[in-house]
C-alpha cells in the first residue's frame, strides 16, 4: 500500500511521541536491572505495521532518544539503535498487513506475518544488536548485556505482538471494507 508521505510523516512524529511518553511512564520492572517492561514497542510495532520500515524506525529511535535525554540527560544509544532496529522489521511485514487493516480486516494471516516479522525484529534487536553494541561502546559485562538482552526479547516480544495486534485490531474495525457500502435508492 502506497502512503502518502504527508501521512507517513504526521504518523512518524505522533508515533514518536507516543513512544516516548509511554516510554517514560508507562513501564515494569523485571528483576534484570536497567530491563523494563515497555508497552510502548507495541506502539512502534503498530506504526511500523502501517507505514512500514522507516516510519517504525524513526519512532522508536526518536522516542527512545527523546527519552533518554529527557529522563538520564544522556542516550544510551546501543539500546536505542536496537529499539529503531527492532520496529523497522517489523515494518517490512506493511505490505502484506497495510493493506488488509485499511480494508478493514485483521484476521488471523494478518496477525501471523505480524508476529513473524515482529518477532525476528525483536530477536535481532534484543538478542544480538544491543548486547553486541554494549559490550563494543560501553564495555559492558558480556553476562550482564547477553542476560537483560534475553529479558527485554521475551518482555518486549510480548508487548509488541500484544499490544501492536490490539491496536491493529481496533484501527482495522474503524475503516470500511471494499464493497460494504451500497447505495440506497
């Protein structure tokens, strides 16, 4: 589905901004330090669905960002890069998602690309990314990063299919499907 890109980008900046707000304050934490529970890939995840790869970077990478600056004074940009990482793929999944969800339906193919593609951004994100990219720019303990990585994968995997699944859900039931209108005489 091809979006314009007045569109992608007034959803790239409310994304983003959602994202962080949710980031800030809307979290639980796991018994791993500095690992919390964050509704807020479930936000992403529904942008990246929609807009696909870029517009589901930007807003976690911004939000995240936005975040840190505003919450430490100072970004930790392993896990930012890996948050941007992790919703751009699942926006390469739009093609196959966008277009059904704009048609009014999200069923149950609909929801397995998006948990596909969910899950193998979440994977390379938590699982290999921000471990990798802490132990090279922080010099963090490679236990420490290898174990809040696998934290963060099962939490923010379940978040994002969860909560992007919803949203999709919910945004799906508000458009009208092709050929459900009809004229009446």
């Amino acid at each position: 589905m091809k979006q314009s890109s007045t569109k992608t980008i007034v959803a790239t900046g409310l994304g983003a901004a959602l994202f962080m707000v949710l980031f800030m304050f809307v979290k639980v934490p796991s018994p791993v330090p500095e690992t919390n529970l964050q509704i807020a890939y479930g936000v992403s995840a529904f942008f990246a669905a929609l807009f696909g790869p870029l517009c589901g970077f930007l807003v976690a990478f911004i939000g995240h960002a936005l975040n840190d600056f505003i919450a430490y004074g100072s970004p930790w940009w392993s896990w930012i890069i890996a948050s941007g990482i992790c919703a751009m793929v699942t926006g390469f999944g739009q093609s196959k998602i966008a277009p059904r969800v704009e048609e009014g339906i999200f069923g149950k193919e609909e929801l397995k690309v998006f948990g596909l593609y969910t899950a193998i951004g979440q994977a390379l994100a938590w699982l290999i990314v921000a471990p990798m990219l802490d132990i090279l720019l922080y010099k963090e303990p490679v236990n420490l990063v290898f174990t809040q990585g696998a934290i963060a994968f099962v939490m923010d995997l379940l978040c994002a299919v969860i909560i992007g699944a919803l949203l999709l859900k919910a945004y799906a039931s508000t458009r009208t499907g092709k050929g459900t209108l009809t004229k009446n005489d």
